[in-house]
C-alpha cells in the first residue's frame, strides 16, 4: 500500500475563479485526505488551515512531549467560515458541510490532550480527551455560517 502525501493548501494556493468553474467540490484541488503533525507541548490552536487541510479527513499527529497534559483549540468557526468561503467561492454556502477530525495523542508522556473550541462552536459532544496513544475521531459540522458542532464519534488506541 503506498501513501501520497499531499501537501496542505491554502486559501492563496486555491484560485477562487477555478474552483467555481469547476463541476462540483469533489473537484476542487483540496486533498480528500490530509495529515499533520503538530509538536506542540503545550496548549495550542488548531488553525483554520490544519481544521481545512483536508475535505473529508483530517488526522492531526500530537507528537510534541507533553507536561502535565494541554488544551487543543479550535479557530472560531467565523474564521473557518471565511476560510471555506475564500477556498470553494463565496456563493457557496458551507452551513452543514462535515468532516472528520481525527487527532492522535503519540506524545512520549503519560498526558491527554483536550480538545476546546473558541467563539461559535456551541457544545462540545461526547468525550474531548486524547489520553497518551489514543485516536480519537470527531465529527466536525459548520451548522451555519456563525456556529458549528465538533462531536466525539470513536477511539482507538495507537501503542
């Protein structure tokens, strides 16, 4: 099995025009699938364009050693609204667009990571926690173009 690893893009690597010429946004030249790996050993943001790396999977690696455990946040979801606006056109309306959020604890110490989110996201579902070697998959929803929901859909282990 071999792996394209496709470098992320963002909003100025995307033309606005091309992307609304082009027949459906299965079409766009935004990966399916992305990966990054973050070595943060702190709190850190999830930016816009590590949430927006991928359309339909995003899996983000924690790898950073962490110290007594941390917060993983979320950009505002206005802030991923105008993001996905500049990327697929801003005629497009991105209120219910979903995708998975998969984050993986691979730090070498015994600390979780926990996601929180910033201005618009509402409530959190399910459990937010990625202990040491744990995947957890979330879904994350933009339910309009000022809210958004992350929901806890699974967990498995990464030792």
């Amino acid at each position: 099995m071999s792996f394209n690893l496709i470098p992320q893009l963002t909003p100025p690597d995307v033309n606005p025009a091309i992307v609304r010429g082009v027949a459906g946004l299965n079409a766009t030249s935004i990966p399916a699938v992305a990966y990054r790996a973050m070595t943060d050993t702190s709190a850190a943001t999830l930016t816009w364009q590590q949430l927006l790396a991928g359309r339909k999977i995003v899996t983000v690696n924690m790898t950073g050693t962490l110290g007594a455990g941390a917060a993983l946040t979320l950009d505002t979801v206005a802030i991923v609204v105008a993001a996905m606006q500049q990327i697929y056109g801003s005629g497009v309306n991105v209120a219910g667009m979903s995708w998975l959020l998969r984050i993986i604890n691979s730090s070498s110490a015994n600390f979780a990571w926990t996601l929180t989110t910033a201005t618009g996201w509402g409530t959190l579902g399910g459990t937010q926690s990625i202990a040491q070697n744990t995947t957890r998959l979330f879904v994350v929803t933009i339910t309009t173009t000022t809210s958004g929901t992350i929901q806890s859909v699974g967990i498995g282990s990464t030792s």
